[in-house]
C-alpha cells in the first residue's frame, strides 16, 4: 500500500515536472523570438543620439526665429523713434 502511495506521488511529481518544462520551453521560446526582434545595443545608441540630435537642431530653429522676431521687432521701434525724432 505505502508502494503505491509512492509510486502515484512520484508519478504527480513527474506529470508536475514535465508540465513545468512545457511551460518554461515556451517561455524560452518567446524570450529567443523577443531578443531576434529587438535592436541590438549600438543601434539603440544610435536611435537616440539622432533623436537627442534632432531636437537640439529644433530647438536652435526655435531659437533662431525668436531672434529674428525680436530684432525685427527692435528694427521697427528704432526706425519709429528715428522717424519721430526727425
């Protein structure tokens, strides 16, 4: 009787353990599909300094237009005070 007992609890330990590889063979699976679609390291890099590169050149753009508004700007009142004065 304590045979069988032992024979069907190794055999729920074994049905336990083939289940777990089951799952863990699928999850190895994903993670290999998962790291084949990923960009490699220097690629990552790369994205990120043309992006961070891409922004500083906005930014200046941005930059470079209030200049011109405000010296436009500047032109006009000086031209109104030289005008007014004459």
């Amino acid at each position: 009787m304590i045979i069988l007992q032992w024979c069907r609890s190794l055999q729920r330990t074994l049905a336990e353990l083939r289940d777990y590889q089951q799952k863990h063979d699928a999850w190895k699976q994903q993670q290999q599909k998962l790291m084949s679609e990923q960009a490699s390291r220097s690629e990552k890099i790369e994205q990120t300094v043309s992006y961070e590169t891409y922004k500083l050149r906005l930014a200046n753009e941005g930059v470079g237009e209030r200049v011109k508004t405000l010296l436009l700007a500047r032109l006009k009142l000086s031209s109104i005070t030289v005008q007014q004065i004459s």
